[in-house]
C-alpha cells in the first residue's frame, strides 16, 4: 500500500501549481479589464489599460513568488 499512495499524493500536489497558474492570469486579466473600463470612461484609452495591466502583473507576480516560497499573506 505504501507505494500505491505516492503517485496519488504526487498527483493531488501538482493541482495547486495548476490553481497558482489559474490565479495568477485571473488576476492579470480582472486588473486589464478594470483599466480598460477606467479608459473608457475618462476618455484615456491606452492609458490605464498598460498602467493596470503592469499593476496586475506585479501584484499577480508578488502573490505567486510568496506561495512558491511557502508563505501565505496574512489578511490584517
């Protein structure tokens, strides 16, 4: 039996590295289209798009360095 758990448990652990991926470009996609709405209603249409996006981006990859180490951000 010892050796049947392993794979399953090998398995089961790679799922969170897919939800981190999930996460990290669910993140990145809701930060662009808040810009896109920002652009559309004041009229700056490039603008808050790249400046959200590259937000996104850094929050998303911030986040996702800290799981991969093992730390989870303590909501205060």
């Amino acid at each position: 039996m010892k050796g049947r758990d392993a794979p399953d448990r090998a398995y089961g652990e790679g799922w969170v590295y897919v939800s981190y991926g999930i996460t990290f470009a669910v993140a990145i996609s809701l930060f662009a289209l808040g810009g896109v709405w920002l652009d559309r209603r004041f009229g700056t249409m490039p603008l808050w798009t790249v400046v959200m996006t590259l937000g996104g981006m850094g929050y998303s990859g911030f986040w996702l360095i800290n799981r991969l180490k093992g730390g989870k951000p303590e909501a205060k």
